[in-house]
C-alpha cells in the first residue's frame, strides 16, 4: 500500500434488517486527514489508494502564476 500521508480509506457498511447485523457493502471511501469524508466511493482499497495517489499529485502540482 502506497503512502497515504494521513488520508485513510474506509470500508462502508449497511445495516440489514433481514440479518440484524451491520453487513460490508463491498465498497470504500476515502477520509481526509482532517476528518473530512470525501464524495465518492470505490469498488476496492486498491481504486481506493490510487485516487489517493492521484489527489496527492495534483496537490503537488505547481500553481501557474504561483512560486
């Protein structure tokens, strides 16, 4: 698993009536490090980290106009 710098990825869960129990939805989410649950969900941890991956390069992307 890539470095996630402080973001973390969530499994989501649901309750079923029929069960009686929270059951995995089999699908994820990202949390920001300040606690922040991101849009969006992802079919595994591993879609999951890459969309991590992909918002940290645009974090450090330069700023046009921007030293």
């Amino acid at each position: 698993m890539p470095d996630l710098q402080g973001y973390r990825i969530v499994e989501l869960f649901e309750y079923s009536h029929e069960e009686g129990e929270w059951v995995p939805t089999g699908l994820y989410a990202i949390v920001h490090p300040d606690g922040t649950l991101l849009d969006g969900t992802y079919p595994s941890p591993e879609a999951a980290a890459a969309a991590i991956e992909a918002i940290l390069q645009l974090d450090a992307a330069p700023v046009p106009g921007k030293k």
